[in-house]
C-alpha cells in the first residue's frame, strides 16, 4: 500500500496458491509487479519458462503422436 496519501493509485489483485491479496500501489511501488506482468505477457502460448508446463490441445497431442509413428 503506498504510504504517501498524494500519489494516485491503482488497485492490484494478486492470486496464488489458493490465496488472494488486494491492495492499492502507486506507479512507483508496482513497478515490479508490472515489469513481471510485461515479463509473462511476452512469453508465447507454446514457449517454456523455468517452473512453467507447457500447455497443449488434446488435438496437439494426437498430431504429435501421428507424427512420432
């Protein structure tokens, strides 16, 4: 929560793990949230990250499976 009461806000939720925190933070104090936020949005549907599964259709699936025969 940004201390200083003439700064304007936005509002963040954040979710994880069955958890949710809600708070208001200036440009300045969510600047690391939004350079995370920048950071996954760039990542592709199909690119793997470090802890991240990649997702698939079920129709993906049986074309790599076609294709591996």
């Amino acid at each position: 929560m940004c201390r200083d009461p003439t700064r304007t806000t936005d509002r963040y939720k954040i979710q994880t793990g069955g958890r949710t925190v809600t708070t208001d933070l200036c440009d300045q104090d969510a600047a690391p949230i939004v350079e995370l936020m920048e950071k996954i949005k760039k990542v592709s549907p199909g690119q793997k990250t470090r802890g991240m599964a990649r997702v698939a259709t079920m129709e993906e699936i049986e074309a790599l499976k076609k294709a591996r025969k």
